[in-house]
C-alpha cells in the first residue's frame, strides 16, 4: 500500500516538475523570428528536399517549444517540426478554438505584407490549456515559413 501511495506522489511531483521545467522553456518573439529566417537561409541555401528533411528532423530547427513548419500558399504542409504525419495534410480549413481559420489569415497575411505575426487560440501541449499563440511567418516563393509561440 505504502509504494502505490509513494508511487503516485513521485507521478505527481514529476508531472508538476515537467510542467514548470516545460513552462520555463517557452520560446520568445525574438527566437521564433530569428530561427524562421535560419529556416529560410537555409532553404535557399539547400533546396526544398534537404531543407524540409532538416525541419522534420534535424534538432537544429527545434528550441524548446520553438520548431519550423512549411505550408504551401494553398495550406498544404510540407514539413513540421514536431509532427510528421501533418506532412501532405491540407490545412487551410483548419479553425482555431474561437473558429479562426489561422492558416487563411497567415496565407492571406503573407500575400499582401510578404511576413509578419497571426494570432490565434490552440492548446498548449505543456499545460494543455487552450491560449493565445501567435505565430511569425515568412513568404518564400510559393511557401510560407513559419514558428509560433505561446502568450
């Protein structure tokens, strides 16, 4: 009886512990801009094969909660930091949790101003909250570029 109850305190204090430790390691504005445009030197530099490879896989395009992904103009994803069955998957109808189409106002944003920041609601793996993320992204040719953050 005494190891279940040792058991669970150890489950809990190392849930608490990896909370605070992942909630300490939020990425900033500054570093989601600056490894956006690491991510977009290097696609010039490297190509969309080798450079798409290097954003699903490499740990040079992931920092703490802070990863790359690509979309087309169209939504269609093409590489993803963190979660490679999006790759292929078309996402343009994808809403927020206020119903926000988030991938329309970024493609849209990009069309006309080439960058910039779209905020918008989703879940929070650290506390599986549901907060405000705003994510910089980057018009390259006929891709979008792009790393968030959590408010």
């Amino acid at each position: 009886m005494k190891m279940k109850k040792m058991l669970k305190v150890f489950a809990f204090c190392s849930i608490t512990l990896f909370a605070n430790v992942t909630a300490l390691a939020a990425g900033t504005a500054d570093e989601a801009t600056a490894m956006v445009k690491k991510a977009v030197a290097h696609l010039k530099a490297q190509g969309k094969d080798k450079a798409f490879a290097d954003f699903s896989n490499s740990k040079e395009f992931k920092n703490d909660d802070l990863y790359i992904f690509v979309t087309d103009m169209s939504g269609k994803m093409q590489a993803h930091g963190t979660n490679p069955k999006l790759v292929g998957k078309d996402l343009i109808s994808l809403k927020d949790a206020d119903g926000k189409f988030f991938v329309k106002s970024y493609i849209e944003l990009v069309k006309s101003k080439g960058s910039g920041w779209v905020d918008y609601k989703w879940i929070n793996p650290s506390n599986s909250a549901i907060q405000t993320k705003s994510t910089y992204v980057e018009k390259v040719d006929d891709l979008i570029v792009g790393c968030g953050i959590y408010k």
